[in-house]
C-alpha cells in the first residue's frame, strides 16, 4: 500500500483509525507551509475541521 502521508511535496489530509477501539491519528500539510498533527477521535475531528476550513481547499476560495 502506498504510503499517503501528507508532506510539503504532496500536501493534504490523512486520517486513520485502523479498529473501533484504537484512536483516530491525522496529519495535515498545507502549500502555505502550515502542518499539524492529531491523536484521537475528537483531537483529529478538529484537525479535519480545522484543514477544511482554514487550509487545503480553502485557499482557492479565498484566493490566499
């Protein structure tokens, strides 16, 4: 399986949650250069919540 880590060459948004009980892990990079990391369920929904909003695809509506 190829490895879809987000990284400043191919940025974006990777979340995992192998099983129901083992906590979700994120991370985030962004073509502005911002990064982030999560661990757990409620830490990587902001994660996500965050990205979505403020980075990624963002910046193309904002034009930043």
């Amino acid at each position: 399986m190829a490895d879809l880590t987000p990284t400043p060459d191919r940025p974006g948004l990777h979340v995992s949650k192998p099983s129901p009980n083992t906590p979700a892990t994120g991370s985030a990079v962004c073509h502005c250069g911002a990064t982030a990391t999560a661990t757990g369920d409620s830490q990587v929904k902001t994660l996500v919540e965050g990205y979505t909003a403020n980075h990624g695809a963002a910046h193309n509506r904002t034009g930043r």
